[in-house]
C-alpha cells in the first residue's frame, strides 16, 4: 500500500542568517521557532504522515526549507540545484535520504538551477516557477526528467515572490489557490480561487479535506471551511520572516510503497 511520508530537517542553529530577496529582514527567534517546526511535524503526524528528518545541515542557514532541494514525481526523486549559490549544500543529505528510501535519483545540472518551490504538483501537470531561483535551463530539466513519465510541465513567470508556491498552491480537488497581487499570470491556471491573503496561497495537502495552513491567514482559512475543506493551523511566524510558508518545511512523498 502506499504511505504518507514527508521529509523534514531540523532548523539550523544559524536560522537567523537565511537569505531575504523580497521582504525586510526582520529579528528571527531561533529557539521559538524550533518550537514551531516541532509543532508543525507534530501535526503532519497527527494527520497520519511518516515523518523523516534528513541529517540536519547546521552549517546552511536556509537548510530546514528542505522542500527547495527535491522535486519527487511519482518514484522519482529530482535532486535540485538551488538557485542561490549559498543553499547547494543543502542537497547532499536529501538525495541520501531519498535513496536509502528506494527513489530513482536524478539531477538537476549546470547551467541549470531550480528551487523546488517554484514547483506545483497538480495531477500530472507540473508547473514550474521561472524566476530569481529557477532559470529557463532548469525548467527544460524539469521537463526531461518528468514528461517521458507522463507529466505534462508549463513555465510560470514569478517576479514579485520568492518561489512559485510562494503565491499559489492547490486544493484536493486541483483548483489552484492563489493571492493575485503577487501573481504574475493568474490566467495560466485553469480553475483559480483567488485568496484574500498572501499567505492564505500556501496550503499543504494533508489527506481528505484537511488543509494544513499558516495561522497569519485567518481569512482564508475561513473562506475555506466555508466550501468545506477542514483547515489545521499552525503558527510558523519565524519562518515566514525568511519568506517561508508552510509547503517548504516538508517534501511529501505520496506515491512510495512500504
């Protein structure tokens, strides 16, 4: 049967450091914030998720945004290449992990460079965010890697976010969700529901209709229980003064066997 798994990776003791692009940086509690992340695997837990921490990378600031280093499609397991120089370190102890759990591995070569991010996963469309951290060669990597398994992948400009699911994610039913004013191209995307804040567009999947969300999108979540989904909230105020969200604290791995 297939089992819900989800990487994870502890934050680094130099959180503080990670990279700001589109936001101020802003003071980082580092102790509050493990206390976070430990209540966001908590509730992947909860929720019937396998969690699985990769060997933690102290040393790399942005290193607990784990999502960023690998792209899975069905068994396979897309090793990225970060798009900031500073952050390819970060790859090594994933593409371990993947391994060890059975992955086909593949990579992402230069002169290309992804973030996982700017990766949506819906069915088997991939869109994938061209933007600060992933290029055109990355993209057409991307394609290489996942059409020939019956993906079909489509370029999306970012501009005013970080990463692509830094503006839009998707519900069960695939209707993507995203807060238009940092949107580039909405029109894009077939069905769309617009969201009423920016980081009401992060939305991890949980199983059934269970939404697992940031607690700074109280609207959003409202407007979503209301069409019947079951919002799990969960404070990552830390992580999002680094422009993390909750989609890159974890790479779900749905389609592995046990």
């Amino acid at each position: 049967m297939p089992s819900k798994k989800a990487l994870v990776r502890r934050p680094s003791p130099r959180l503080a450091e990670g990279l700001v692009t589109h936001v101020a940086r802003e003071k980082v509690d580092v102790d509050l914030a493990v206390e976070q992340w430990e209540a966001y695997v908590g509730a992947l837990r909860t929720h019937g998720w396998e969690t699985i921490e990769v060997e933690p990378a102290d040393d790399c600031p942005d290193s607990v945004f784990v999502e960023d280093t690998v792209v899975m499609y069905k068994n396979v397991a897309l090793i990225t290449r970060p798009g900031a120089e500073s952050r390819r370190a970060e790859t090594s102890g994933v593409e371990e992990t993947v391994a060890r759990l059975g992955c086909s591995v593949n990579w992402i070569w230069d002169p290309g460079t992804l973030d996982g991010g700017d990766v949506l996963k819906v069915g088997d469309t991939i869109y994938v965010g061209r933007g600060g951290r992933t290029n055109a060669a990355g993209v057409q990597q991307v394609r290489a890697a996942f059409e020939p398994l019956g993906a079909r992948v489509v370029a999306v400009p970012v501009s005013k976010v970080l990463h692509l699911k830094s503006a839009v994610t998707a519900l069960p039913d695939g209707t993507v969700v995203g807060h238009i004013p940092k949107m580039d191209m909405p029109s894009l995307f077939g069905r769309f529901l617009p969201v009423p804040e920016e980081s009401g567009a992060h939305l991890v999947l949980l199983g059934g209709s269970k939404l697992l969300m940031a607690a700074s999108a109280p609207r959003t979540a409202e407007l979503l229980a209301g069409l019947g989904h079951e919002p799990v909230v969960v404070d990552i105020s830390e992580f999002e003064k680094l422009e993390g969200c909750v989609t890159c604290l974890s790479v779900r791995l749905r389609e592995l066997y046990s």
